[in-house]
C-alpha cells in the first residue's frame, strides 16, 4: 500500500481542499505544514506526485498548475481495496475491521449497503 510522505500528504491535502486546479505558488501558500519548505521543493514533489499518476497538470504560462487524479474519497478507497487485496483472509480483515466500529460508523455501513443495492437494482 502507498502512503504519502508528510509533504506529499499536506500536497494532496491543499489540492484535495482547493476548489479549482493550483499552480506551485498556491499550493505552497495554502499548504498546511509544521516548517517552511522552498517554492522548488514543492515544484519537485508535486512533479513526483504527478509522475506516480496521483495528480493532473497543465502549462500555465511558465508554471504548472496542477488537481488531482481522484477525489480524496476515491483515493481512500483505492487503498482500502488494496489493504484488502493483499491481505490473507479478506473476510476475515474485513469482519475484524468492521467490529471495531461505533454506532454511528454501523449506521453509515448499513446506509452505504443500501444505497449500493438500490443502485444494482437489489431489493433489501
């Protein structure tokens, strides 16, 4: 499974939260992060993110302005089903996940559930 570095995750998480795409300046400005880091630091990373295939860019004049490849959610679920896909007993890494959850996550499970057998035409 990847994670993301401290500076990959404040990255994603300034253009996750940016409403439209962002050049290097914006996102270095925006970013939420504990040290100052340099305009070309930020330049390469957002480079290394979009050769992993995690971010979309396009020239804007001499810079690069840059969104990402998928939504956060879209993201996190990748990993999950990557978490699950690896693991020895998806059933069970399920079952051990899901125990652990508080009534409120229950409710959001169940409401998820229903909503996917709604969208596959499956009654409950």
């Amino acid at each position: 499974m990847k994670e993301f570095g401290e500076l990959e995750a404040a990255i994603m998480d300034a253009l996750w939260k940016a409403d439209r795409p962002l050049v290097v300046r914006e996102v270095r400005e925006t970013m939420a992060y504990d040290r100052d880091v340099a305009y070309t630091t930020v330049m390469t990373v957002a480079n290394i993110l979009y050769h992993k295939g995690l971010l979309e860019r396009e020239k804007a004049g001499r810079a690069w302005r840059y969104w990402p490849h998928e939504s956060r959610e879209e993201y996190s679920a990748r990993m999950m089903n990557e978490v699950l896909s690896g693991c020895g007993d998806p059933g069970t890494t399920m079952l051990r996940f899901i125990e652990n959850f508080t009534d409120e996550e229950m409710t959001r499970l169940h409401n998820a559930l229903h909503e996917i057998r709604v969208r596959r035409g499956i009654a409950s």
